[in-house]
C-alpha cells in the first residue's frame, strides 16, 4: 500500500487502529489475544509504514513501539 498517497487524517486513523489493536492485545493472556499484533510481522511492516508517511507529512504521533 503507497502510504503517501492518503491524507494525513487518514493516516491517524490507521495509526490509531494499531494502538487500539495493540493496546486490546497487551491487556490479554497470550492465549487471548484477538488481534496478534506483536504476533504477527506484517502489523509491524505496516506500522512502520504509517508512522514514515506521517513523519514525512510532518504529524506528530506517538510510535507504537512495535
């Protein structure tokens, strides 16, 4: 997905997804996790993506961490 290519509300909104997802996730047993965030690569892959299209357009956000 070219990241660049959507507004910068767009991207927030994905970018809060994650953390919501992520968040949802930590308050988890391992075993009970809905999402598999820390599990799984691509959330990570995309993550990073989002947050370098978000620098790039100059918003500030709070890295996931991941």
């Amino acid at each position: 997905m070219n990241y660049q290519l959507l507004s910068p509300k767009s991207l927030v909104a994905l970018h809060q997804g994650i953390h919501r997802a992520l968040t949802a996730d930590d308050a988890q047993p391992p075993h009970l996790r809905e999402y598999g965030v820390r599990l799984f690569r691509h959330w990570t892959v995309h993550s990073h993506a989002i947050e370098a299209a978000l620098a790039a357009k100059g918003v500030v956000f709070i890295p996931t961490g991941l």
